[in-house]
C-alpha cells in the first residue's frame, strides 16, 4: 500500500540511495504499481466504510 506525506516526520531516515540505473527503474515499477490507500481500503470487502468515498 502506498500513502504520500505532506510533512516528514522528525525521525524520518531517508532511504539509501540507488546506484544502478536498472535497479531504480525496478523500484518506480513496483512503487506504481503499488495501490494507493484510498484503492486499497476500496478492495477491502464491498468497499463501504470510513474513507471509501466513490470515485469522482
């Protein structure tokens, strides 16, 4: 599941950096595939419930 922050938090540690051109094209693939909250939470059961407005 994917979730974007407006603000990092105090403690956040940055990840690595990537070295290898392939290697970063593999991990934008995965992170775009990845479901947002809101498509997550949509997936779950019948897709009612807190945050699972329909789509605009």
């Amino acid at each position: 599941m994917r979730s974007l922050l407006d603000v990092l938090p105090a403690d956040f540690t940055p990840l690595p950096r990537v070295t290898a051109r392939e290697e970063g094209l593999r991990v934008a693939r995965l992170a775009d595939r990845a479901p947002s909250v809101r498509e997550w939470l949509l997936r779950q059961g019948d897709g009612e419930g807190e945050g699972a407005e329909a789509a605009p």
